[in-house]
C-alpha cells in the first residue's frame, strides 16, 4: 500500500533488519545458504548455470562448519 508520499511500502525509507535470529544462544541465519554464496568461500563448488540462488547443498558437515567460521 503506498504512503501518503506516494512510495511504496518499501520505498527509500525501508529499514533494514538483521538477518539472522538466536535459538537457546546459537546464532542462526534466518535464509539459507545460496549456491553462490558458498562458491565464494569454495571456489571449486560447481553448479549448474541459472542455479546461483538455489541453497546449497552436498557439502560435508566440517565444509559446512568451516564457512559458517569464515
């Protein structure tokens, strides 16, 4: 629904929320992981092309472990 000054709902004034919540004191993303986002922290990450904002999947978990500390 547009403001009375004609933006929309998310016009230049949007806020910008933190992205991640906390569970019992363990940080957690609030999205998944993007196939391109995890291919910037493992270049030899492949996928198919069109597929950049797919979750990434079919890592190990240390890999896992290992960008959550990067």
């Amino acid at each position: 629904m547009p403001s009375p000054t004609g933006q929309g709902s998310l016009g230049s004034d949007a806020i910008e929320y933190d992205r991640s919540v906390v569970g019992q004191e363990v940080p957690v993303g609030r999205f998944e992981v993007t196939r391109a986002q995890y291919a910037a922290f493992d270049p030899s990450f492949k996928f198919e092309p069109g597929m950049e904002n797919v979750p990434a999947s079919g890592m190990t978990f240390a890999n896992a472990q290992a960008y959550c500390a990067w």
